[in-house]
C-alpha cells in the first residue's frame, strides 16, 4: 500500500510555480506591497526550499523531501485558516440565484 | 416591510431604477450610444481581461453560482456617486452607469461587488440584519477588489505607506456601511473592529491579497491547481 501510495503521490504543485512564487517573493513590488500592507519585510525563503525539496522528490524520490514540503505546504494551508468565520458556510448555494427576475414584484421583504 | 423603509434602512434609496421596470426606457435611449451602452460594453472587456474577474466567476461556478451576465448584471442610473452595489434580493450586481466612466474604475468595481456575490453565494450572509456580515463582506471586497492599492488611494490624495492597505480598508468598509445602513459613525466603527481582523485574513477564493494583475494571475493558476494541491498534502 505504501509503495504504491508513493507511485501516486505528486507534488502538491509544479516545481517551477515554486520557483515563480520565489520570484514574485523577492521583487522589488512584491516587497513594497507587503510593506504598505503590512509593514513588514516578505520572507521568501521557503518558497526556495520548497523548490528544491520539489527537485529532490522529482529526481531521487526522496522521502525526508516529499515531508519538508507537505510539512511546508500543510503550515500555509493553516495559516489561511487562522480565524473563524464570522459566518456560516453553505452547503448548497441559494436556492433563488437563478430565479427570473419578476420587474412588477413590489418590494417586500 | 414598506417601500419607504427599506429604502431608508437597507440602502435602495441609492438605486432608484430597482423598482422601476425595464419598460419604462424610451426607444430612442436606447438606440443611440449612451451611458448604458458603455456601462455593457466596459463590463464585458472586465469579465473578459480582468484575472480578478476571473478567478471569482470560477470560483461562483465553483460553488454553483454560475454568473449569467443578462441575468447576474445591471446597468442602472443610480444617486450620488455610488458605483456600485449587490442586490441580495434579487441576486444582481448592479453597476451605475452614469458614475463609472473608466475601464480601470469598472473592473475594480465588478470585482468588487463579484466578491459581495461570491460570499452570499458560498455563506448564509445575513445582509439586512447582521452587521457583523455586510462589514465583513466590506473589509473583504475592500481589502482583495484592489480598491486599497497605493495608485488608487494617491488618486484620492491619501498618502500613506507603513500599513496604509490596512488604513484604506478600515476606512472604505465603514464608509460603505455607513452610506448603506443607518448606524451611527461609532456603531460602525465598533463593529468594524470586532471583525476586521478574521475579515482581513479571508482571502479567499484568492488565498492571498492581491496587489497586481500579477498577484491575481498566480492566484488564479493555484486555483486551477486546487484539486493537485489539496490531494497530495
């Protein structure tokens, strides 16, 4: 089961958007918009890290490279989940989006 | 609920062709070139180029909120300088016609009443009663439209640098309560603190802010991505 696992385990992206996202990262816009946002400096290192863990798992299948960057990977989904909603999310979207707009329905609520 | 009430309450006030129908545009309006005419042809250029445009309407597609351009858009005249609005109501996205006179302003807008639809269309958003809800959905339409971007506020002559994004997005949210409810400045300050922070950190569908077309084309790639992404984490 493992071996077969690791077959079919691929990167959770392309190694090159880890290179791209480097990149982007270190640029000069990037760096003045993280400033105006947060006034702080952009930390890049990762996303190179993250890419040659990529190359590492592409070309030798190294284990300790596939858990860097799902370790990796994983702490940046958690990262976007840091807060709780202020609201609840939807199972099914609303049932009237696609409703034809009725022009003569006085507005009630 | 009256007429009058919910115009007063709930902002409608502001767009006054809501209630009136369609049939009352005479044909000779319509015929020639008009405020209308640019209003659909300014949004069909943002929903074709624009990549914040686009990763929203995949994603409501991805939600199963396809957006339907006759039927999700309206170009209106509205009061005032508003530009914009999302009728929860009717599921519209109303775009005014006669305040938006640049390309730049257009796509800016439609993304940001884009992300209005998306958060009703992905969330049980109570617009009318819970405050709470319209600031959130304000902070995030606010913070990822590129409404706050350093050119657009020096264009409004708000200079500012260290967390100014963060200042501009404040400041926009309670405007658009305040011009939308009838709360009082320190009521709506205060609600906008309580949920600025969860607010601000909800980026999605983008998964980051957005600053630049380039910003929102990496986003838009990492959500064709997702399937890839969330499967071998």
């Amino acid at each position: 089961m493992d071996r077969s696992e690791e077959k079919l385990w691929r990167t959770p992206r392309p190694c090159d958007y880890y290179w791209s996202e480097f990149r982007h990262c270190k640029s000069l816009w990037n760096r003045f918009h993280q400033y105006y946002t947060y006034g702080t400096s952009p930390s890049c290192q990762q996303w190179k890290e993250d890419y040659h863990n990529c190359k590492e798992w592409e070309k030798h299948r190294s284990a300790e490279a596939k858990e860097a960057l799902q370790a990796s990977e994983r702490g940046r989904v958690a990262e976007q989940r840091k807060f709780t909603p202020v609201w609840q999310l939807r199972k099914d979207p609303p049932s009237d989006w696609y409703m034809p707009l009725n022009e003569d329905k006085p507005q009630d609520s | 609920m009256d007429q009058t009430k919910q115009e007063e309450d709930y902002g409608y006030g502001l767009f006054p062709e809501r209630k009136r129908a369609q049939s009352s545009k005479g044909f000779i309006r319509d015929s020639l070139f008009t405020f209308h005419h640019r209003c659909q042809f300014m949004l069909q250029v943002a929903v074709d180029s624009s990549p914040y445009a686009k990763l929203l309407l995949n994603a409501m597609k991805s939600s199963g909120c396809k957006v339907l351009k006759d039927r999700h858009f309206s170009c209106e005249d509205c009061d005032g300088t508003v530009s914009g609005g999302f009728d929860a109501i009717s599921s519209q996205i109303v775009l005014c016609q006669n305040n938006i006179s640049q390309q730049s302003h257009m796509t800016r807008v439609v993304t940001h009443e884009l992300i209005h639809a998306f958060d009703h269309c992905r969330a049980h958003v109570d617009w009318f009663n819970n405050y709470r809800h319209l600031a959130c959905s304000e902070i995030r339409a606010a913070n990822l439209s590129g409404d706050c971007t350093f050119s657009n506020e020096a264009a409004r002559f708000n200079f500012g640098l260290k967390e100014h994004h963060q200042e501009c997005v404040r400041d926009r949210a309670l405007r658009s309560i305040l011009a939308l409810r009838n709360i009082s400045r320190q009521e709506a300050e205060k609600i906008v603190d309580e949920v600025f922070d969860t607010c601000f950190n909800d980026h999605a569908p983008f998964g980051r802010i957005p600053h630049s077309k380039k910003d929102a084309k990496f986003a838009s790639r990492d959500y064709e991505n997702r399937g890839r992404y969330y499967a071998n984490l």
